[in-house]
C-alpha cells in the first residue's frame, strides 16, 4: 500500500511513522523547508527556545513514551520556588505557585470564581468528547458564545478577568470567539479547566530538553520527507489518489492523509471537489491568534524576588508569562505570550514597537530589572503561510451542532488527522500524536477488508 | 495601466466595466466557462429561472440604472393577489401580501413580535455600517449570537420562530451561526430588517426578464474574460503584480482586483503571504449554506386557493417560498428555499430524496395538487467549487469588531471586491455592483497620484 502524507507536523509524522510499521510505502510531503509544523525550534543568546509547541503535560502518556523512545527527556517547568503574579483587578496578589490555579482574592470575588469554576466544571463533564453535539442540550450550549455565559454566570469584574484571561491563555482566542459548547468540549478532551491552567499535574508540566521540536526531527528519521513541496491538488478516485504540488510534480498513492490545520486543508484543491458539508467545516474553524516572545536577562532575577516568573494579568499585551531558563539557571528566559485581541493590535507595530511594549509588561509585572534583556525573540504564528494561526482552531457557535459528525470521517480515500480531531487531549502535541496513530490505524483497517474481500472474490473467480 | 480582476460574478465584471472606462487595460480571469459567479440562469419546462440571486430591491438604484443601460427589464414579484401563508406555531394564518412583513398571531405573540421587531430596528439604527466596530457598545454587542439575543428578547415561541425564520430567510444561516451585530449592521445596510423581508418596497420587489444572470452576460460584453481559468498564486510587490493560473499562465498588472467570496479569496496563495490580519479575516467568514429549489405546475393553482404562492413557516426542509411563474402565467413555478440546518440535512440525501422532502414541504403548504409537478430543479450553492456557499459570508460573534477595519482597504495593489464589501446593500447583487465599481475607482485614484508624482519628479530631473 502507498500513502501519501500531506504535512510534516507531529500528527503527519506520527501518521507516517505508523503506516511504515504497518508496511506501507510513504511519502510525507511538506511545504517548509523543515519538519515539525507548529513545533520549531529557536535559540535566545545559544539557549535552545520553543518558538512554537512547549509542554507536556500530565498523562500525555503516548508523547511522554515517544520522547524515552526517541532517547530524549524532560525537565519539570520552573514552579516550585517563588509565586505566581496574578493582578485581574486593580490589586495584585501573590498565589504560590504549586496552587496557581485559583487565585486568593477578596472574599466576594474568590466565592464568585470558585462558583463560576464548580458550575463550568459540573456542565463540562457532561459533554462527551468524542461527540459534543449529542449532549441533550447541545444546541443551547452551541448557540451562545463563552463570553455570555460568562457574563451570566460570573458576577464580579475579578471573576470574569479570570476566565477572559484563561480563555486567552488556553484557546489563543477571546470568550467572543467560541461556542459555549467547545469550551466545555476543549476543557473535558483535556480533562477540566484547571488541568489545562496547572503546571504541576497540568497542561504545562514538563518540556522536552532541547526543545519539542527535536521529537519532529527525531521522528522523522527514516520517513521519506520531501521538503519546500507545497500542494496544491488532491485528484481521489475509486481506484487511488493523486496528489500534486504546485511545482506541478504528481505522487500517486492509495491513500492521502492530509496532517494540516483544518483552515489550511480547506484551501487545497480537490478534485472530484469535497462535499458542501466537509467544505463548509473547514470554512468554519479558523486558527487562534497568538505570537510568543522570549527576553533574556543574565540571570533569573525574578527568583530573587520571591516571584516564580508566572504571571496571569488582565492588562496585556503580554498576560501570561512563564520561566523558560536553562535548568542550570545560567541566564534567566522569560516566555510572553501575546494573545487574541492583544496579538492582533500588537502585530500590526513595528518589529521596535512590539519589543518595546512586551518588555514594558515585563517591567510591569518583575521591576526595573527587566527593563533591558540582552536579548529578544518573538514569533508570530498567524503571520506563518504554512500555519496561520496557532495554537489551533476554534469552534464558533453553531459549528459543532452544525458540522461535528463530519470532523473525523474520511472522505473517500483522503483521510484526516491533526490537534484538532483529537478526542483526547486536543490541540495538544499528545493530541496531535495520537490523532495522527488513530488516522494510520483507520488507513490500514480500511485496505485490509478490501484485501479480504478481493482475495474471497479471486475465490469465487476461480 | 493594466489591471487583472479575478473573477467575473457581478462585482468582478462591474470593477471591470468602470475600470475599462477609465481606459484601463483589463483582463478577467475566470474559473467557470460562464460569468456571472452567484448569478446563474437555468430552466424548467422551457422557461427561465434564476438558479442564484434573483431580486432587485427598492432603492437598488445601481442595479435598475444597469438594466435599463443594458436594455432589460424587469418584473414586480408576484405580491398582489393572494396571501401569504404563515405557519410559526402550530396555527397557520393568512396574511395580505402587501403586509406579509409582520403576520397576524394571536394577541401575546403579536405583541411580543412588535416589541422584539422594535427593539431590534432601534438598535440596528445605531449601527453605523461604513463601521460597525465603532459602535460605543460594538463589544457587547458583537460578543454574543443573534439567537441569544433572541431568546432573551423575545418571549413566546412564535415570537422567536418569526425571528429564526427570518434569519434563515435573509442570512441562509442559523441565528446561532450569527453575531449579533452583523445582524444589526446588515439590516441598517439594507435599510431595515422590514425591507429585507418585504417584496413590495422591500428587497424581494422586482426581478430581471429572462433571468439575472443576463445582466452579467451583457455586462461581459467587450470584456476581455478568460473562461475555465482558475487563480492559484498572485505575486505582488512594489512595481507590480502577476496572476498565475492552475494551468501555470502568469498575467502581469499594476494592479489586481479579487473579486472573490472572502472564503475562497483565502484560499489563493499570495507571495508575499498576506499579512496576518487579513489571513485570519478570511479564516472567519464562511459563506451561508441554501439551496435553491423549483417545480413546475400545469397552472399557479394555489393563486386560485387565494395564496400568493408565498409562505413562512417553522417547519422544514423548505420553509419560505415565492412563486416565480413566468408573468404569463403559462404554467406555475413554484420557487422553495432550504436554508441553514435544514439544508446541511438535506444535503446528505439522495437525489430522489431531496426531491421528495421538497415537494412534501410543498404539499404541506399548498394541498395535494402540489403532489406531481411536472418538473423539479435543484441547485445548491455549498456544492459549487467556485462559490462554496450563498447568498454571502456571515460574521460570527467578535469578528466585526476584531478584524472589521482591515475587510475594505486594499493590501499593496491587491483590491477587494463583492456583495460582502458593500456599505450600502450588503450581499445583494446592488451591493456587489456598488462595491465593483467602488474598488474600480479605488484602484484609479492610487495610480493618478502615482503618476502626478513621477510627472513632478520628471520636471525635477529635467
């Protein structure tokens, strides 16, 4: 059997990786001149930097063997000592940094949150994961942005910063952007809101030494990976596929498995086109809008401080903030992240107004000190032609009630996988990897009844 | 000056036409082997029928200019006779055709109506539509869906059904799909949510003799239209652009006008990429979903049960439909919409089974003589690879408000052109032509200073 894989991201080469083991022919066509999708690697003053894809989290158990596997480890995320910044209001306030998730605040406020939290929780655990528009109530949950519910259902200013920030932070995107209804969604595929907020326990966990984007390269060892190959056609029939790339080279193949953001998969050609409804899908989730930005100090002056290098803010442009220095301490990194509304004002700057005003919130948030970093790097992925948004795309309204039963499904002989068809941990790398497993399987399992079927035919035909 | 448009539905050959008057040199590249884009002529029994958009508002002052200049005509919908037949709870009512704006209900539905058609046209008239975002509370408002605001102003469920049937009517989506204000900027862009339901005085008044799509035929004429001619890559710098085809053809220009829905402008290659904002833009605004739908009687029998052939009702698949016989009378058509959710279900069937939910919907309405038509046609937009969706783009909740200053302005010499450009009559064939010749006028003024300045910059030099 011969398979193309269009995309050379953590879910295509996990998809390829897979569909050799089973035997087959693979070719992973990639229109970058590297592997690794929204996984890159960059380097601030000779430290390895995430620019994209960072952390691991608790029970990513199939990225947590594919790391051991490909001889690689991790490091815990820098948590324990110091406390986390958190200013949603006016007053800011110290939360240590094992407890981060909920905030202490002042009493009316902290009843406010933790209520808000408990009722988020209690309607997420009934939606199932693996269909969200079949919760009985699905079509109310779809029909309202996360922004009213959270306008109905949190009564003071502090509260609602919460879950804005947490909405920017989790879904690169603001509460207007989504459906009610994948919000919850998002938050059980991930097991519940403070996961995807912890550290310990959580979301952010562990990173992988010498960057996430070192598992790409690793895996994609032994794979026949044609870079700068960028597609432009998929012709699929009854009998195989034919996918062509815009220098107009032709692979053909009996399967194609497109491993790229749903919003890009939609601008390919297709040929027969795709049905109305795939085609509407794809129209219907865009990619979140984040850049991540990186300062570099000769030390982690913040631990002095008492301050773990954690920061929830409601004031942007950067909110959310993280210490990513060497575990040798040798310089001191910080990570801003620029997000949904913030980012979209931000990028529209000149490449000296943007540094300027996320070390103005660096300055903010840990003092003078910040004021010069001997060095700065930032990466917008909405500017990316070949991403265009991270971390990965949101429902709005409507589209899971609308067009969620035709997420995953296969059309014909063109197959699907990526972050965003994960049913556990989606948007995640372990999301990403275990969709791409789940699509190789799906692959397989269906030639092999075809083989079947033409073998008891030939049967007959004797 | 040289100019490329791609793509030759309305706004296309308009910015086309007025860029030629301007003594423009103008290619249009097209990817069908007909204009005319969402326009598109058919027939059924011998007689024409607009398969795409049909009707000519009052106020649609471009489009009745562009007729009589093309030496057309036009009719008035078929309105006088007859009533309108309203079904929104479980009681059908007559209504008076004129007045089939606001049916009668019983007392507490009808009062719940008014005030909820009141209150919705007193906040629509805030909105200004040249920029919604700038609208004092643009932020609440473009923050949740159409449907909540519904379900919160609105308290019998007739009220509400009016409100979702219109929607589904004037938007081909579901209220859940919408942000409230792209609700309220449309209707004050067609002067209210009143005229984009009416006939008489309203969006649906007139339509074209021999079809709409015969506008864009004569519109064609001496236009240089490349047919079956797809875009893939537009290049694009200082001193120029050049258009390149799927076939590899390149066009070069100063200037190019994609004259293309927003979802498939998104989906060419730009080199350079576009910047951000305008990429995510596109991300964001998927086309409606409808099919158009006829059959063919031996007579308009239903005019002589004292119907005008018109209805509304809260039950599928079809749930508003027009009589669009041929002002003879010779037979009787009956045109039938299937629109938003109710047209993803259909979609998914056979043929034969869209065929018979259609003519049941119409049985339903009009009594057994609807049983047997002698024909049946069928078009759905969400199929066509060129279109992927009518009547136009909606925004989801935050859209407008994000990304709604970067939808008119040109990047470099990349302009923008269509219905969903338009300050004034958005998504009618008007607001296409405005905003064609609109972008032709646009690109004109950016060459003249242009070339004033090289003319001063000669006398300097001599």
């Amino acid at each position: 059997m011969k398979v193309v894989v269009v995309g050379a991201g953590l879910a295509g080469l996990a998809a390829g990786h897979e569909l050799r083991r089973a035997g087959a022919e693979v070719v992973v066509l990639e229109a970058r001149d590297r592997v690794g999708g929204r996984l890159e690697g960059g380097e601030i003053e000779g430290f390895p930097i995430d620019l994209g894809g960072t952390w691991i989290g608790e029970g990513h158990t199939r990225m947590h063997a594919l790391v051991e596997e490909l001889g690689l480890e991790t490091v815990r995320t820098w948590n324990d000592a110091g406390k986390v910044l958190v200013q949603l209001g006016r007053r800011r306030v110290l939360v240590e940094g094992a407890k981060g998730a909920v905030p202490r605040l002042n009493p009316v406020a902290l009843a406010d949150l933790a209520q808000g939290l408990a009722r988020f929780g209690r309607l997420a655990r009934a939606v199932d994961p693996d269909q969200p528009w079949g919760h009985p109530r699905a079509e109310l949950l779809d029909g309202q942005t996360f922004e009213t519910w959270i306008r109905r259902n949190l009564r003071t200013p502090s509260g609602r910063a919460y879950f804005r920030v947490a909405t920017e932070a989790v879904f690169s995107a603001d509460a207007s952007d989504l459906s009610l209804l994948h919000a919850l969604f998002y938050a059980v595929s991930n097991t519940d809101l403070e996961t995807l907020l912890a550290v310990d326990r959580g979301a952010q966990q562990d990173r992988v030494v010498g960057g996430a984007a070192v598992v790409a390269d690793r895996l994609a060892v032994g794979l026949d990976v044609r870079f700068s190959t960028p597609v432009a056609m998929i012709a699929h029939g009854d009998t195989g596929v034919t996918v062509t790339t815009h220098a107009g080279e032709g692979f053909a193949a009996d399967r194609v498995v497109v491993a790229l953001p749903p919003t890009l998969a939609g601008r390919l050609r297709y040929d027969p086109p795709l049905p109305a409804w795939r085609d509407q899908l794809t129209q219907k989730l865009p990619a979140g809008t984040v850049a991540k930005t990186f300062a570099a100090y000769p030390t982690p002056f913040w631990r002095e401080q008492g301050l773990n290098g954690q920061v929830a803010c409601a004031a942007g442009p950067v909110k959310v903030t993280f210490d990513v220095s060497p575990a040798s301490a040798e310089i001191g990194i910080l990570l801003g992240f620029v997000e949904g509304g913030e980012a979209r004002r931000w990028q529209r700057l000149t490449e000296a107004e943007r540094r300027e005003a996320v070390v103005d919130s660096f300055v903010r948030f840990f003092g003078p000190q910040a004021a010069r970093p001997v060095a700065y790097v930032e990466k917008d992925w909405t500017s990316e032609e070949f991403t265009r948004g991270c971390y990965g795309a949101h429902f709005a309204p409507g589209v899971w009630t609308s067009y969620g039963d035709v997420l995953r499904p296969p059309v014909g002989r063109i197959h699907w996988a990526g972050a965003e068809y994960a049913v556990e941990w989606n948007g995640y790398m372990e999301g990403a990897v275990r969709s791409g497993i789940a699509t190789a399987q799906e692959v397989v399992d269906t030639v092999r009844p075809a083989q079947r079927r033409k073998r008891s035919q030939t049967s007959v035909t004797r």
